[in-house]
C-alpha cells in the first residue's frame, strides 16, 4: 500500500468483501452506487444495473453459497480502481445462483475482481472465474 489513495480503495473494497463475507445484502448495496454496474463475467445473468437487480442477484447469491475462507492472492491500484485476485473456498447449496441448479458440493473459485471507484463507492464491478471447472467441482 503505502499511499492513503489505495488504502482508500482499499478500505471499500474491504468492507465489500466483509459485508459478502456475512451474507449481508444491505452492506453490500451501501458500497455500491445506485447505478452500479455488476457483471460476472461469462454467467448466465450478463451485466445487472442498479441496486433492484443487485439485490436480487445477491440475495439468490447468498442462499446459494457458504464461505469458509477466502484467501487473497493479488491485489493492484490504478486510478480509481482496484483489480483483486483471491481463492474463494466453500460449498455450493443448489448451484441456482450460477443457472447449475441441482448441483451442490464444496468447490475452490479462483476469483478475479476489477472494481471501479468514484465518491466513495463501487461504480462498477466485474468478476471473472472459470465456470467449468465450478462444473466439475459439483456433484
């Protein structure tokens, strides 16, 4: 780190993942802009806009997994933005979230977030992982 700059970034991006973390919807919506754009990249939704779309997108998220742990990989500053690489571990209920419904098991995502700031909140978020290897993962 080493400049309050990122360590801003980092501070919301922080708290991001902790409200993800808990499954706390309302957390997560308070990081975002109310036009936030949210994609996971190559999932079965495309790109979701606003806090309607993303709160329904995260409530069927979190009724769809349990995190046991996340551990991070790599994280990079640009202006306004911050590119996160983490090791997502846990168990997938009923693979709804990710149109795998019926699929169920513990899985290991390697994640790779891109987020784009603006006046203290997320403006836009992408999220790419590897969808056939979260196939292969699940029973």
């Amino acid at each position: 780190m080493g400049n309050s700059r990122d360590e801003q970034l980092d501070r919301i991006v922080g708290e991001h993942f902790m409200y993800e973390a808990t499954d706390n919807v309302d957390g997560v919506l308070g990081t975002l802009a109310d036009d936030a754009e949210h994609e996971l990249v190559g999932g079965p939704d495309g790109p979701l806009r606003g806090k309607a779309a993303l709160r329904s997108f995260y409530e069927r998220l979190f009724s769809d997994l349990k995190g046991e742990r996340v551990e991070p990989v790599m994280r990079l500053y640009g202006e306004d933005c911050v590119v996160d690489e983490t090791l997502w571990f846990g168990e997938v209920h009923d693979g709804r979230a990710f149109k795998l419904s019926g699929k169920s098991g513990k899985a290991r995502i390697r994640l790779l977030h891109v987020f784009k700031l603006r006046d203290g909140v997320i403006i836009k978020e992408n999220v790419w992982f590897d969808f056939d290897n979260l196939k292969r993962q699940l029973a």
